[in-house]
C-alpha cells in the first residue's frame, strides 16, 4: 500500500530575500553614526521573532470580544511584565535612560478608543502594520500612508487637548520608589492578566513566545536608552512628507521647538523610532521570504483598501492622542511603571469593540 506524500516545504522566496538584504545594506549606509547600528540590529531581530512566532496584538482584543476567549490578550501580558524587569529600575536609576510617562486624561481616553477602532477595521496595529508590510500584505501598504498622516493631524491636536482638565502622570516609582514601583507595577500586570483569562490557562506556545519578545524588547531599551515605541516614527515620517510639499509644520505648537522641530528637521533615521520601524519591516521581509511565507499575492478590493486607509487614519490620530499603541502606549507605559499604560488598555477596549462591528463593511469577519 501506497504511503502518502507529505507535502514540501515552503521554498524560499529568492527575490524577497534579495530585497530585505539590499534594504538592510541602505539602511546602514544611511545612518550618520554607526552606534545606531545595534538598534537596526534588534529590531530587525524583533520583526524576524514577529514573523516566525506568528505573534501580534490585535487578534487578542478579537478572540476577547467576539469569542470570549481571553488566553491569546492575557498571555500578552507577560511581555511588559519581562521588558519592566528592565525598563523600570534602568531607566530610573541609571543615567542616560529614560521611561515613558504620561498624563491621565481625555486625549489618553479616547485616543485609545479611536485606534482600538481603527486597529480592528485595518486588522492591524503599529507593529502589526509594519510586520504585515514586510510580509507584504497589501492591506498594510494601504494603511501605512494614512497612519503617517492620522499621525500629523494628531500632532497638530494634541497641545490644546492636553491643556484640558486631567489628572497628571501617575508615576508609581515616584510614589513607591523604584522597587516597590516594580512591585506594584507587577502586581497590577498580573491582576489585568488574571481579569482577562477569567480562570481560563494560557497556552503555553504564547506565553514562551511573549517571553521570548519581552526579552528582546528590553534588550531594545538598552541600547537605545528609551522603550520601544513606533508612533512618532510614523509621525514623523508623515511630518517630512508634508514639510516636503511645502507646509511649514514648525508653525504648529507640537513642532516649533524642542526635540520634535529638531526630528522634523534632521535625519530620518536619526529618531530611534524612526529606525526601528525600518528594522522591525526589514526583519519581517527577510524571515517571511526565508520561509517562503510572503503574501503579497493576495488580493485586497476596494472595500478592504478603504477600511486600511480610513483604519490607518484612526490609528494615527488615536496613538498621537494617546501617546502610542499597543507597543509605545501599554508595553512602554506599562513597562515603565506609568498608570496610563494601564488605562490605555482599558480605553482601547470599547473602540475595539466598535471597530469590530464595523468590519463587515470593509468585508472583514
């Protein structure tokens, strides 16, 4: 009797290879100093990880709202759990480090919701968009341009909303000291993670992969001295497009001064999110064409390229609003022992929600 044939692997996909080699080779010719090289290294890293671990943040919410299943978005809790291990005492002991931390207030609340919303109709978040892109989803090409531009028109409201009433940073290592804000911060990852899973026990291939991506996420933070954030990258790239086509942004209260109007007017890749962007894409590119798991072949159609592009918009405008995403938001914030990280992902909620009834416009499940 006749065995059956397995099926082969996937081949590599040569001329995807040649493109994420030839990318990585631009990227390092274009950076001014090449201390930075390092950083494009792990973050490359990190979008490779993305890629062969199959991990992201948005399908999460998903599985947690329509499924009622929350081992994927409770298992994710491990990575700021793993990263703060780091990020806190580090960047508040150690000079030349820093953390992220933010005011509690109505941009954090509903900057939240819009990108929950535009996160789900686009099928991606900050990262997700930047992995999906190397991998060569359509959809993320789509997105990405409106997520640069939601990023601006963001910008461009978030100094006249952070002058309305809120509460202020709420810095648990300022209130606890440093190790007793790690504590506390601990304590409260494992509470949201414990709320989430609802008794239910976390496969344990997603908690080894969330291990896995905190660790580099903290390695991430040592050698660029801040916690990973993708945002402002985006934003900034936006910022440069239309200072390129002649709109003179440093009129603008967000950019007329300061580190910003120094970003604007500098190098591109010299902003460290601006770098890790490309790394994470490039890391994407090279390990989905290894594997031969590039999807650029699909077809997108007018609804889903809507849905990417209003979604994109959303997520620009709500992470400027809010201070991030899922990574430079919850993961930094919460990594950093900053209270906002923790009411981001409770406001993400509700617009994760509306997004997802809102998917089947844009021919979504």
């Amino acid at each position: 009797m006749a065995g059956t044939l397995a099926a082969a692997p996937p081949r590599a996909h040569v001329p995807g290879l040649m493109l994420g080699l030839g990318g990585t080779a631009l990227a390092m010719l274009a950076l001014n100093d090449v201390a930075l090289l390092p950083l494009l290294a792990v973050a490359m890293l990190l979008g490779a990880m993305f890629v062969v671990l199959d991990y992201g943040f948005t399908g999460g919410f998903r599985s947690l709202l329509v499924d009622r299943d929350g081992r994927t978005l409770g298992a994710g809790f491990v990575v700021p759990a793993v990263a703060a291990l780091v990020i806190l005492p580090v960047g508040t002991l150690v000079e030349g480090y820093g953390r992220f931390v933010a005011p509690i207030g109505p941009p954090l609340v509903v900057g939240a919701a819009l990108f929950g919303i535009g996160m789900q109709i686009t099928s991606g978040c900050g990262s997700g968009t930047l992995v999906a892109m190397g991998q060569g989803s359509r959809r993320m090409w789509v997105a990405l341009p409106f997520f640069c531009l939601g990023g601006v028109l963001g910008s461009l409201m978030l100094p006249a909303a952070l002058r309305l009433p809120n509460l202020g940073a709420v810095d648990l290592p300022a209130l606890f000291g440093t190790w007793g804000g790690l504590a506390v911060t601990e304590g409260l990852l494992l509470a949201g993670a414990l709320l989430i899973l609802r008794g239910a026990r976390p496969q344990r291939e997603k908690l080894l992969a969330g291990l896995a991506v905190g660790v580099v996420v903290a390695l991430l933070f040592l050698v660029s001295g801040m916690p990973w954030g993708i945002t402002m990258g985006l934003t900034l790239w936006g910022g440069q497009a239309v200072q390129a086509l002649g709109l003179d942004l440093t009129r603008f209260e967000f950019w007329a001064g300061g580190w910003t109007r120094e970003a604007l007017e500098g190098p591109l890749l010299a902003l460290h999110g601006s770098l890790t962007n490309i790394g994470l894409v490039l890391g994407a590119l090279l390990a989905a064409a290894a594997q031969g798991r590039l999807r650029h072949g699909s077809p997108i159609g007018w609804r889903g390229a809507a849905g990417a592009a209003l979604g994109g918009l959303l997520m620009g405008v709500g992470a400027r609003l809010s201070f991030g995403c899922n990574v430079g938001a919850f993961l930094g914030g919460a990594s950093s022992g900053s209270l906002h990280g923790f009411v981001w992902i409770l406001a993400v909620i509700p617009g994760c929600w509306a997004g997802i009834l809102l998917r089947p416009l844009f021919g979504l499940r």
